[in-house]
C-alpha cells in the first residue's frame, strides 16, 4: 500500500463505526482505487431500512464521516473525492442475495 490513503482508510473504519453505532451503523465498507483514481467512497451499513433512510436525511453524515478521515490523516486536498452511502443489510439481502459483495460493486 504506497498511497498513505489505503492506511487511513483502514485505520479509521473502526472509528467510523464507532461514532455511527448509536446510529444504528453496524459495518463500514470502503471502495477506492488509489492511487489511479481519487474518488472513492465509505459504505455504512446498517441492520434496518429505516435506520439507513434516517442516516440518509441527516445532512451531517457526509460532514461526520469527512471530519473522522481528516481526524485519521486525510489531506483536506483528497477528500473532494468522498462520497457516502448508506445501506441496509435489509436491502442488500432483497437486492444482492446477502452479499455486500455484489452490492458495493
């Protein structure tokens, strides 16, 4: 992993799901591809539809989730590129069969 971005993506998952789990957060996912391209995205994953809709109003999930990364290591520079999305296990089990694979593709 040469891109220092790998790393802090990584390292701040945990912290992630951590400052979501109250939110009803249960797995946070990552789909990048550094160093060739710079957008890439943090996945929430939550147990319930309902939980996911609520994530998905709250204009300061995208600001909370840019602010841990920053905390983490990320350049101020890089973060252009983040995107969130928020998805239940509810839909990835009526969408993908149950897998996050399939659905973060």
């Amino acid at each position: 992993m040469s891109d220092y971005r790998w790393q802090v993506l990584e390292d701040a998952r945990p912290a992630i799901a951590n400052a979501f789990h109250d939110d009803g957060v249960v797995r946070v996912e990552v789909v990048a591809a550094f160093p060739d391209q710079s957008r890439f995205g943090v996945w929430l994953g939550t147990r319930t539809d309902a939980d996911a809709q609520r994530l998905r109003t709250w204009p300061s999930t995208s600001e909370r989730v840019r602010e841990l990364l920053a905390a983490g290591g990320f350049r101020e520079s890089d973060l252009g590129g983040l995107g969130v999305v928020v998805q239940s296990q509810e839909s990835v089990d009526r969408e993908y069969g149950g897998s996050w694979f399939n659905a973060l593709r």
